[in-house]
C-alpha cells in the first residue's frame, strides 16, 4: 500500500487551507508559475517512482531473506526501533544530499522554489529515491521486515508535508524534539549562516547531536544561491547534472573529475579558481524569479494542469493493473505534459507546438479506446477535445496581456 499517494486528497485540502490562511493573513504565499512548477516535480516524481518501487523492495526482500543477521518480530518496540533508525539513516542521507555533489545534483531540485508553502513539500527530484533507498539497506540487513522499512519511510516523509508552511510559528517544547516548520523554514534558506543546517526527518535531536542545528532567527531567503530561472521541471531536474559534467570537462586529471562528483557544492580546483562558497554578505541579492508567460497562458496553463492532476491520479492508481507498454505510454505523455506547460510558463515558443502534439496523442489515444472499450463515444470526445484545447492554446498564445501567476 502506497500511502504517500493515498494521501494526495489530505495535501490538497491542506494547500487549501493555507490559500486560505494567506488571503486572511493578506500574505503572497503562493504564485501560480511556482505552484504548477513545484507540483509538475512531484508528479514526475511519482510517475518515475511507479517503474522503480518495485525493484527497491526487491532489493530490500533479497537483503532480508538471505543476508539478514537477526530477525525481529513485528512487535511495536521493532517498530519503534525501526523508526528511530530510520530517521537517523534518512538524516545522513539528507546531510550528505547537501555535502557530496552528485547527491545535491538530485536533492537540489526540492531546494529551486523561492516560495515556501505546502506545494514545496511535493517539489521532488524525478530520481532522488534512486540514491535515497541504498541508506536503508542496513534495516533489512538488521532483520527489520522490508514491509516496515517502506512503511515507516513513508510515514517519515509524509511527516515533512506540514512542516513546509510560513502560517505555523515556534512551537514551544515540540521544538526540542520535533522537526517543525521553524526548523524547516532554516533548512530552505539560501542565507549563508542557514545554509546545510536543520537536515532532520522528524527528530530534530539528530542535528542538535551533531552540530547542524540552527535557530531561526530573521525569517530566511528562499532558495538557491544561483536561482534556476526556470519553471521548467525537466530544467530543473537536469540543469546541475549538466553543471557538474561542464566543470568536469574543463579539468586537468580524472581525479579531479572524480572530485567534481564527490566534493561538496562549489567545489573546484585552485586552477580553476578554487572552492566557490556563499559568503556572508548579509541578505543574498539575487531576484525572485519573475513570471515570463501573460494571464492568458497562464489561464490555459491552470486549466489543462487540473486535467493533469486528474490523470495522473489515475495513472496511479491503475497502473499496476496496466500492461507494460500502456504504463509506458502513459508515463511519457504525463512527462511530455508537465515538460509543456513548464515551456509555457517559460515563454517558450517551441512550447506551443509541443503541446499541439501532446494533446493530438492525447486525443488519438481516447479514440483508440473506443475499440477497446466498445464505447464510439470516446471518438466524439477525442475530438471535441483537440478543437477545445487547441484553439484555446492558441487563443492564448496570440493574446495580449501583463505577465500572470
């Protein structure tokens, strides 16, 4: 059981309690480039995460039933200590997702956003569960059964939807043992005495053991020290991948290319000028990423990313019952969807006759079902949605207007 998407309708509702909350409180905290962004991230996130949860649990189950040196019951004290090695194993991973830069190359996507609301929380790179799940191998080897390791580590992650909010203050006592969203709000600041600090799951005791912990003092700068200045979620998934293999291009010796990868951000060699870190300078200069794309498409953006959530809901539900190429199939079109409407936000031209294609697959593909499905009204509805998507992109598209979002 996949709770992290069964908990997709409490994020939602949640997201629109703090609109809400932001409208009562006259606070700008959400932006419609920034929202379609982050969670255009997380879709593709879950999307990948639907090819390869299966194989991590392999890989769990095979540790457990060959190599494992203890085999504990499943009793609540086995899940007590599973739970507090975990979030002490995901700490470590989450520091060294800071500190080594291949590893950053992932986590660095849920750091782009110079907003800070719920939707950040959902703004996931594409592959970090790739590097994340080896970190947790150690459990199953200890005799923890994979069916609590994957249950306990999405409890642990959906524990950090709530904590990505500016509408919850200091909390008190909790604050001496819980990661809450003061703590949180620090570990988002690109303000260099906040940056690398507060890396907790639930248990904000591991940063204070060792010596990462950071109060909030002035509410932090959102961000990235080099801002992406994109909305694009292929962008921003890709774009310190390609940062790192240019730097390892211009080194002089296969170690150092080595180190690009290995070293921790900013890393360079002295020949090419030498570790590149934040300094304090006071608050950071860089600009808030501006909106490029005007009310008009931004309107179509909207609508055609609320059928996007739709069928990317559907998509997960369904596609264990789904054979392999319709998975696929089903998979790139959401990808190549959210890639469009990140084009569009970008004010890419090449954008707009993407999505004409995206939404005449689209529209191929409902017609093709009506064999399947022995239903000739599908062809009907195929249609009536090419002509209604179409001109509405292109009435978008040629119309005047000030930059939206």
């Amino acid at each position: 059981m996949d709770y992290i998407i069964l908990a997709i309708p409490l994020f939602f509702a949640l997201m629109a309690v703090e609109i809400g909350w932001s409208a009562w409180a006259r606070r700008r905290v959400y932006r419609v480039s920034d929202f379609v962004a982050n969670l255009g991230c997380g879709i593709g996130s879950q999307v990948v995460g639907a090819f390869t949860k299966a194989g991590i649990f392999a890989i769990y189950l095979a540790v457990y039933d060959h190599w494992r040196l203890l085999t504990l019951p499943s009793t609540p004290l086995t899940w007590l200590f599973a739970f507090l090695l975990i979030d002490l194993l995901y700490y470590w991973f989450h520091r060294l997702s800071h500190e080594v830069n291949f590893l950053w190359a992932a986590h660095i996507v849920h750091h782009q956003s110079e907003e800070y609301n719920l939707s950040v929380a959902l703004r996931q790179s594409w592959w970090q569960g790739l590097f994340s799940f080896w970190f947790y191998v150690p459990v199953a080897l200890l005799g923890v059964h994979p069916a609590v390791i994957v249950t306990v580590g999405a409890f642990v992650t959906l524990y950090q939807f709530w904590i990505h909010t500016k509408a919850i203050g200091r909390m008190g006592p909790l604050e001496r043992l819980f990661n809450t969203p003061s703590h949180h709000r620090v570990h988002h600041g690109s303000d260099p005495k906040y940056i690398d600090r507060n890396h907790a799951g639930t248990l904000i005791i591991w940063d204070k053991l060792f010596g990462t912990f950071q109060r909030e003092e002035e509410e932090p700068t959102y961000g990235i020290t080099v801002p992406l200045r994109s909305w694009d979620p292929l962008t921003a998934n890709f774009h310190y991948w390609g940062d790192l293999f240019r730097l390892a291009g211009q080194c002089r010796t296969w170690a150092d290319r080595l180190r690009v990868f290995l070293k921790p951000p900013g890393w360079r060699p002295l020949y090419l000028g030498g570790p590149d870190r934040p300094k304090a300078t006071g608050r950071p200069t860089h600009r808030v990423l501006e909106d490029r794309a005007h009310r008009a498409v931004s309107g179509y953006v909207v609508a055609q990313f609320a059928v996007l959530v739709c069928a990317t809901a559907v998509f997960l539900f369904l596609q264990e019952s789904m054979d392999p190429p319709r998975q696929w199939l089903s998979a790139a079109l959401i990808l190549w969807w959210v890639m469009n409407l990140g084009a569009l936000l970008d004010g890419r031209r090449w954008g707009v006759w993407s999505e004409v294609g995206r939404i005449s697959l689209l529209a191929a593909l409902i017609a093709a079902s009506a064999d399947l499905l022995q239903a000739p009204w599908h062809a009907v509805l195929a249609g009536a949605l090419w002509v209604i998507s179409v001109m509405h992109l292109l009435a978008a598209q040629r119309r005047p207007g000030s930059p939206g979002g």
